[in-house]
C-alpha cells in the first residue's frame, strides 16, 4: 500500500506497462470538424485537388549545389545555436539539408551538450531564401539540461544489461561495444545515460545492432532499438531489364556509373564482408532462373537504378543521401535465408536467397523498400522501435510501392500489395496489404494505444493505410487488374488525392518535419505541415490529409462546408509524481462567445489517475475544474470528454489544460487534448 499526503488509499491493481512513448514537437493544429448531420457530405469519389504550390516543392540539388549548402551551414553552427537561444552547453552539428524550389532551406541538425550527443535532440530551421527564420521543429522542446555528466553507474553494468536484452531477441554471439556516455532527451526530460551497440547475429541469422540506452544514474534501461532495418520477402520477377554496368570485353562488371557508382556484389552464401563484385565477360547478365547466380544480382541492381531514378527525378534527391553517392548491394547472403535487410553501417542493401536458395529476395519493391531505409536513416532518422519503428517500416513500404509504380515494368505493374510474388505464405497471398493491413493476420488497420507494442512490421499498418486512403480513397475499386476495399475507422468515406500527390507530401513531411521520435500523432502534424506548404492550409488537400487521418483514429474530421470547430493539440507533455502542475495551449481563433456546452477531450496516460486534478483555463485565467483528485478512483488512464458552461467567455484567445499529480507513486503523460466549440 503507498501512503499519500494525507490519507491512505486502496492497494493498486497492477497496470502493465508499455514501450517508451516517444516524445515530438507537435503543432497545435486548429480544424473545423462536424459530428453527425451536421457533417458536410462526402462523396467517395476523388475530388479535384490544385496541383501542389511550385515554390514548395524540392529543388533538384546537384551534389556540388547540395555540398555547398552544407558548407554554409556548418559554418554558421554557432550563430545558429545563439538565434535560437541553445544553452551554452549545447552544440548543433548539421546532419541533413533540403532546398525548396522558392529557396527556402530546411536544415536538419543534431546536438551536443558538453560534447555529449543527445538522443532525441535534433531540430530542423526553416530559412527564408533571405535568411529570416520561418520556424523550427524540435524533437524535445524543454531545457536541455543535467544535474551531472558523471556516471554514477560502471559502463560494464551498461553492457551487461545490453548483452542481456540483445539475448532476450534471440541473438547470437553477442559482441556489445564499450559503452558511449550519451544525453537522452527523446521521453522529454533529458538525462545523463550510456548507449551500448551490441552486435552478433538475431536467431534468423539477421546481423545484429542492437542499441540499448541505460540510465548512467540508476542503471535503468531506458529504451531499446534494432540498427538493421529488415525489410519484405520477395523473388526475382523483373523480366529482362536494361541495366547499368561499366567496363569492355572481356571483363564487364555490375558497376553503375551513371547512378553513384552503386556495386552488386555475390556473398557466395556468406555473412560477412562485401564479397566479390560481380563480371561477366559479356554485358549480358543472368537467365531469369535462381540456379544462375546472376540473375539475383540482375534483379538487385535493376532495383537500385529504379529507385535512384525515382528519388531524383520525382523528389530531386541525388542518391540516399543526396550527395551523389551509390549505396551498394549483397546478394546471396546466408543459406535458405528468408529476409532482406538495410545496414546504414555499411551503407548497403543486402539480400538472401529464399527457402531452400531457390527464391532469391531481390524483387523491384524490396530494393526500393531497403534503399528507403537509408533515405529515412539519412534524414528524419525514426528510430527502429515503437510507433517511431512502425512509420520507418511503413516509410520503406510507401517509397517501394511508389518505385514500383514509378518503373512502370509490365512483368512487375505497380500495386499495393506487398510480397504478392513470392508466395511466402505458401497459398498465393500477399505479405502485406495496405488498404486493409489486417488482412495479413497481424497489422493494425487503425492507430490505438497499444500499438507502438507491435513489431514495427505490423505497427507500420496504420501509414500503410493512410497512405493507400489518401492515394486513392475508401471502398471497392480496381486499380491495374486488383481489387481492393478499403475500410475507414468512422466508417465515413475519404475521396484520395492522387498518388502523386500523395507521395510528395509523405517525402516533404519525413525529410524537413519528422524527426528520430515522432510518433502517428506526430506524422499526422508533419504531413499537415508538409500539405499546408504545398497546397495551402485549409485548402481541399489539406483537409482531406486531415480526415484521412483521421479514417485511421488519428486526429479529427474536418468539414469545410461548416459544422463544429475543433481546435486540438496533440504534443505530449510528462506530468510529474506528485509534482507541479503542468499546462498545455492551445490557441483559439473564433469569433464570439464559448458556448454553454464547451466539449473539452482530454486523454492522458496514468496507472492512478485518482492522483490528477484537471481543470480548464480560460483565455482570461478562469479556472473551470473538469476533475478533482480521489484516493479511490483507482482505475487508469483518463480518456475522456467534459462539458463545460463556458458561455461568459470570449471564445478567441489562447486556453489551457491544466493537470497536477497530487498523490505520490505514479507519473504520467498528456498525451493530448481538444475543444470543440
């Protein structure tokens, strides 16, 4: 029994605890939505949508133009670091940079405190072609500051608990690094804590790089995740293909010249090293069978130049990096193994065989879903657990889809559908389905709050879905000979806004407004953010990305015919055990008074929730409490919606909820709150 204040209060039910919530910078975002008849009509057929604003779009960098950039940018660190008033502990170093066709810049940068790397810590500036600040996202918003950065825990405890957790996912041959004194920032409040990379193999015989962050004062594991990144299962069904090699009679080799250099070597059934690259005493490659080992390599290399070409072309992006640099490919990797993977270590695609050798992994979407992963690692840099690890997953299953539409190869058409040529299920069926995740048995069509507990293969579902809805609608179609019938959360339908459209603002969000902890809520922000760029906030795009969203249980509908205004924060903010009270804003711009029913929707996470005091603040101070504490109430979690007369205020104005932890044993998290007026 824990005591409180003043009273005692009844045993506690055991709450299971998850995965560590991610915390991101989230923008308050302000959208007219509807309930019942007052919703406006939508009609399941795509609506007409303007084409995205030219200024907004990516400027196709050369790689001298992109170097350039960065230069500026790395000496400008300091002064960067004193606009944006960092601590002087702190230090910024530029990770990642992205011009829009109208000059603005978005620099990507990750930081130091006193010389330390922070985890959670990286930011993006937005930079007006003439230099002015247009804003920034920030990974963690509060103070970055720490008590201490001397350890009060020996980095061989560190390792120790690494080694253990990697052992727990089935590795093999564990070979933990000496521990690195790092900032944990990523949960909001930043701590002095090791990371340990712990290596060997997992029990598929995927390499392993298991980061394992440890609390360096109390020897806590604080957060966990995988550095291989794997990706689908699929054969070798390109067709014949025109490829990109280098060299002459009598000795050509599967070097791609004109796409960075980019090697396709033969492991040879190894699992190490690059193995020997691949030549051919004619430029003729491969017989379209797994028995002639180049015929994988044909299949890999093919789906290297696609995806290279897809990114420059269609995003202006010169290689995963954008430096002009041709990441490499490994196939026939291990024996009989069924997996394929991106290692950003080795800045290389590698690529197994299949059961029994004889279905080689090297499919046109596997290639684009591997290199993705290095686009990801390269820029935004979701970080492979949680609802973070679940956007990265369903990031590479996008950008694949997109390069297989985008080849327009007859032998593999473009679908979404994932792993439907393989077979790995042994009955025809695809590997994944993105109108409806679930089909597979074990993805998730819609966001909850457990999902983040999924493996990040089947927490990807609920971006799988949005984007097919935001591509091409809810409901029964055909689209290229399949079938499909996506459902919506609300059970109300969203029209599409083109594929197109879609996949540029996917890109524009993960490559300038995501960063390494965001989470759904934190996508559905960035891809807001990223459509109010392109098409204007409010405009029918925006609006269908809002309710797209919101057909997966992310966010709120909109209705821009009239309806109710809902005006809605979703940044999380930690609310400490038994400390003081924290708020959260949210700004409201609406004419004439609140009225008398003030619908206030609250959602917070916490074991006790007995402990919490929430009330309401009006743009004037006036407090309305919306719940008092109770050493009764021992249920968990308060998700919930309050009526509040709040009908003597004026409803434009900046209100607040406020929640204080009065009783000691638990914390908690806001996890995010809404007004509709």
């Amino acid at each position: 029994m824990r005591s409180t204040p003043h009273r005692p209060r009844p045993q506690r039910r055991a709450v299971a605890t998850g995965a560590l919530v991610a915390v991101t910078a989230l923008l308050a975002v302000g959208v007219q939505a509807g309930t019942g008849a007052a919703a406006a009509p939508h009609r399941n057929t795509p609506a007409p949508h303007a084409a995205p604003a030219a200024g907004a779009l990516p400027a196709k960098l050369s790689p001298s133009q992109r170097a350039e950039l960065l230069r500026t940018a790395h000496a400008t660190t300091d002064a960067t670091a004193r606009r944006l008033q960092l601590g002087a502990q702190e230090k910024l170093a530029v990770k990642d940079v992205e011009q829009d066709a109208d000059g603005t810049v978005h620099t990507r940068y990750e930081r130091t405190y006193q010389g330390l790397p922070v985890l959670g810590g990286d930011l993006v500036v937005h930079t007006a072609k003439g230099g002015a600040v247009k804003g920034v996202t920030k990974a963690t918003r509060g103070a970055l500051k720490v008590a201490s950065v001397t350890p009060k825990v020996a980095p061989a405890a560190a390792e120790a608990k690494a080694v253990s957790a990697s052992r727990t996912l089935g590795a093999k041959k564990a070979d933990a690094q000496t521990p690195r004194k790092v900032i944990w920032a990523a949960d909001g409040t930043p701590v002095l804590a090791y990371e340990t990379v712990v290596g060997g193999t997992q029990d598929d015989g995927t390499p392993n790089q298991l980061h394992v962050i440890t609390d360096a004062t109390t020897g806590k594991k604080l957060f966990q995740y995988q550095g291989i990144e794997n990706g689908i299962g699929k054969s070798e069904y390109s067709g014949q293909v025109t490829l990109g090699s280098s060299g002459s009679a009598p000795s050509f080799t599967l070097t791609d010249t004109a796409r960075g250099n980019h090697r396709t070597y033969n492991l040879n059934h190894g699992s190490s090293g690059t193995g020997s690259l691949f030549t051919n005493a004619t430029d003729t490659w491969g017989d379209g069978t797994p028995s002639n080992p180049e015929t994988a390599a044909v299949d890999a290399a093919y789906g290297a130049q696609e995806t290279w070409d897809y990114y420059k072309n269609v995003h202006g992006r010169t290689g995963i990096r954008g430096d002009g640099v041709g990441a490499y490919s490994r196939v026939h990797y291990g024996n009989s193994y069924v997996n394929a993977f991106w290692d950003d270590s080795c800045f290389c695609m590698t690529y197994g065989d299949g059961q029994g050798n004889n279905k080689p992994l090297t499919a046109l979407d596997v290639a684009g879903h591997e290199m993705s992963h290095g686009v990801t690692a390269a820029t935004a840099g979701l970080e492979y657990s949680g609802e973070s690890g679940g956007l990265n997953e369903a990031t590479s299953d996008i950008f694949g889809t997109a390069v297989e539409f985008y080849a327009n190869n007859p032998a593999d058409p473009g679908d979404y559908l994932i792993g439907e040529k393989i077979d790995i299920n042994g009955d025809g069926t695809p590997l994944r389905y993105m109108d409806k995740p679930s089909k597979d048995g074990a993805s998730a069509d819609y966001w909850s709050s457990d999902v983040g507990n999924l493996d990040v293969h089947y927490s990807s579902g609920v971006a799988n879905h949005f984007f097919y809805l935001l591509s091409e609608g809810s409901g029964p179609k055909d689209i290229g000979g399949v079938h499909y019938d996506s459902p919506t959360y609300d059970n109300q339908p969203v029209p599409g806004i083109g594929r197109a459209n879609a996949e540029k603002i996917w890109f524009k969000a993960l490559t300038q407004y995501m960063n390494a902890n965001t989470d759904y809520a934190g996508a559905r922000t960035a891809t807001l953010q990223a459509a109010a760029d392109l098409f204007g906030q409010g405009s029918a795009t925006y609006n269908t990305v809002a309710d797209t969203w919101a057909a997966v249980n992310v966010g709120s509908r909109t209705t821009p015919g009239g309806g109710d205004s809902v005006f809605e924060s979703t940044a999380k903010v930690a609310i400490p055990d038994r400390g003081a009270a924290i708020t959260s804003p949210i700004a409201v711009s609406r004419g004439g008074q609140a009225p008398g029913a003030l619908k206030v929707t609250v959602d917070i996470s916490h074991a006790f929730r007995g402990d919490l005091v929430i009330d309401l603040l009006a743009p004037d101070g006036t407090a309305y409490r919306l719940k008092n504490a109770s050493a009764w109430d021992s249920a968990a979690d308060v998700k919930t919606t309050y009526t509040v007369n709040a009908s003597a205020k004026a409803a434009s104005g900046t209100w607040k909820l406020r929640v204080q932890d009065v009783y000691a044993g638990d914390a908690g998290t806001l996890n995010g709150w809404k007004l509709t007026f």
